[in-house]
C-alpha cells in the first residue's frame, strides 16, 4: 500500500495548484491593472478556451467585467518578486504598473495590455458565464490572439536553457518554485 498523509481540506487545493502563475492584466475607460492569479488553466483547443479566477473585490475584476477582455501573461523566475507584489497589493490603491516596475506593451486584439518580459502571452474575450462568474469567480475566455518568447517556447514545445527563464508556480506565503527539467518516459 502506498504511504499517505492527511492533507487539511483548506490547503487541498495545493495538491493540484502547480501550473503556472499567471498575470491578468485588463483595461478600460483609461484605467488599467495587472494581478497575479495562481488558479487558471486551459479549457478548450479550438476555440482555444482559458479559465482563470479573478476575485470580486479586484480592480481587475471590475476592468474586466467592463471591457470583456483580459491578457494572461506568464512571467519567469526573475520576475517573481513583480509577481508576488502585484498580487499582494491592491491596485485600488496603488498604481502596480509604476510601484512594482511593470513595463506594458499594447495587445493585437484586445485593449489590455501584455506584460513586457514574460515568457507567453495569451490575449482573451471574456465568455459570459454569469452564474459562474459571480458563485465561483470564475472566468471563461476565448483566446483570439497568442504569443511566445521564441527562446522559451517555438516548435510547440517550451525548452528552458536558462534557470531564470523558467515559468513559475505559487505554493503559497510567498513561496514559489520554478519549471522542472522535461525528461522523457
């Protein structure tokens, strides 16, 4: 029999969290931020669908849910400490972009913008799914628009060569770690 410990049903979630943090910027009406999400995923191939949760009580949340659009950018490991504070701090009360160094680029499809320096951008439409939206947080889109930093990603296929470079995951409490080695079976 395989050895088990007990995992408290509230830190359950870190058993399958380990897909890449993701920053979800958004725009409107002359006001833009930029959040990191731990808790996203792919949906769909074609369409390709993207799910992320994005809290009620963000700025981003209302700039989303305005524009019907966002960008979820995956930063490296050298912008872990970028990551950790625009997903610390509010950006109802500070501008993120000047405080925590975040450079924008202006998206091809949507009007949110990319965050310079990561390793891939996926520009999106929100679905409407109300329902989910306000019972989970949980927001659905469609992507129409994605890219790759050429030396992390191109042939369908990420290769990390260099250790900065490598997408990161939230545990939690300021935890990250950092994209393993692909190895083949």
């Amino acid at each position: 029999m395989s050895r088990r410990t007990a995992v408290p049903l509230p830190k359950a979630y870190r058993l399958l969290n380990h897909g890449p943090t993701v920053l979800v910027s958004s725009a409107h009406a002359g006001r833009r931020n930029v959040m990191a999400a731990a808790w996203n995923m792919a949906l769909d191939f074609d369409p390709p669908k993207v799910a992320v949760v994005i809290d009620k009580s963000t700025l981003t949340r209302d700039l989303v849910e305005a524009s019907g659009e966002f960008v979820l950018s995956v930063p490296s490991r050298q912008q872990a400490a970028m990551t950790l504070a625009v997903g610390t701090h509010s950006g109802r009360e500070i501008d993120k972009f000047s405080i925590a160094g975040v450079h924008a680029a202006v998206a091809s499809m949507v009007g949110a913008p990319l965050i310079e320096g990561c390793l891939a951008w996926l520009e999106c439409r929100v679905i409407a799914e109300p329902h989910i939206q306000q019972s989970y947080d949980l927001f659905l889109g469609e992507v129409v628009a994605a890219w790759a930093d050429p030396t992390v990603f191109s042939d369908g296929r990420w290769h990390f060569a260099d250790d900065r470079q490598r997408s990161i995951h939230y545990l939690a409490g300021g935890s990250f770690f950092a994209t393993g080695d692909e190895f083949k079976v």
